[in-house]
C-alpha cells in the first residue's frame, strides 16, 4: 500500500518563503505534482481556497491555478479521513 500525505498551507507557504523558492528550486515544486500523480500527496479544498485568497503575485497561488490538477484537492471529509490515517500510523 502506498503512503499518502495531506499537505497543508503552511507547508505550501512556509516552503515558498524559506527553502524552496520557486526562483531557485522548481524541482520541489514538481516532486509534489509527482507525488500527487502517483497517489501520494494530496491537500483539501479549504487549502486551495485559503491559497486563492493570498496576494495576486503570490507564486503558490499561481502555482496552484496552473499546474496543480483539480482532483489534488479533495473534499474536506475525504480530506480528514486521510489525515486519519496518516494519525494512526
């Protein structure tokens, strides 16, 4: 069974401002999409309206409207369900 992991804004946020600016290390930025291609990564709907609400210029927002696929952000429950799973591990 693959492991899966639901990521969070800060985690979005805080790697844009700190360690994997998208200027310098596109590579982090295409590991997630790979990751969510494999079924691995994933983050909720909340989060994606979260993003969308930030600065114009904020690179994660553009980020996310042009190369994150829809199905990466599930439903709130599903999303809880597998922040469950990944808590009883």
């Amino acid at each position: 069974m693959i492991a899966r992991y639901v990521i969070d804004a800060d985690v979005l946020i805080q790697s844009k401002n700190f360690w994997y600016k998208f200027t310098y290390c596109r590579t982090f930025w295409k590991w997630i999409e790979d990751g969510h291609a494999h079924g691995m990564f994933f983050s909720s709907k909340k989060i994606r309206d979260e993003i969308n609400q930030g600065h114009a210029s904020c690179p994660v927002r553009h980020w996310v409207k042009s190369s994150v696929p829809a199905a990466f952000f599930l439903d709130d429950i599903a999303a809880m369900q597998q922040y469950a799973n990944v808590m009883q591990w």
